[in-house]
C-alpha cells in the first residue's frame, strides 16, 4: 500500500516538473523555432510572444520575433527586436545581419514613389 502511494506521489510530482519544463521560456522558444522553420508562422508567432513574456531578454527569441516582423512589412518593429537581440548578446550575428536588411529595406522604402 505504501509503495503504491509513493509512486503515485512520485509520478505526480515527475508530471508537474515536465509539464513546467514544457512551458518554459526556453521550450516556448525552442517549439517557436521549430514551428517558424516549417513554415507555420502564426504559431511560431505565438509561441515567441509568451516566450518574450516570461522572458523579454532572451535574445534568441527577440531576433525571431524580428524576423516575424520583418515578414510582415512592419520594418520599424523589425529593427527594435534585433537591436534588442543584440543588446542582450552582441555577438549574435543572424541578428547583425538582419538587422543590416532592415536598415536596406528602410532605406529602399523611405526614397521609394
């Protein structure tokens, strides 16, 4: 009776830690990743916002929510998510990069008719 008791217990507490981990800003991004790759943008969207929203800082998840912006014509929003992916880790170089073909678009749509 005890060790059925103990491994109920024990199973319950195995289910929360996992479903927390599931949720976690770095799984949200993770899945976030995977869905943006294969081409199910809306989701990914979703996905990278509540990562941001546990975790504004990651810059993983800022330089997509840039991308997902840029994709979407919205340039101005673009360049803050990659400039803030680059805050948090300078390094980042999709970040860099991007944010160079932001500022190309910018400057290609700002001298457009």
């Amino acid at each position: 009776m005890n060790r059925a008791i103990l491994l109920v217990a024990f199973f319950g507490f195995l289910g929360v830690v996992l479903s927390g981990c599931a949720n976690s800003p770095e799984a949200l991004r993770d899945r976030g990743i995977k869905e943006f790759q294969t081409g199910r943008v809306e989701r990914a969207k979703i996905l990278f916002t509540e990562a941001y929203a546990r975790r504004p800082s990651d810059a993983e998840t800022l330089f997509y929510l840039g991308r997902i912006a840029h994709d979407e014509g919205r340039l101005g929003l673009a360049k803050y998510y990659y400039e803030c992916s680059l805050d948090a880790k300078p390094g980042h170089a999709p970040a860099r990069d991007w944010l160079a073909k932001v500022l190309e678009d910018q400057a290609r749509s700002a001298v457009a008719p």
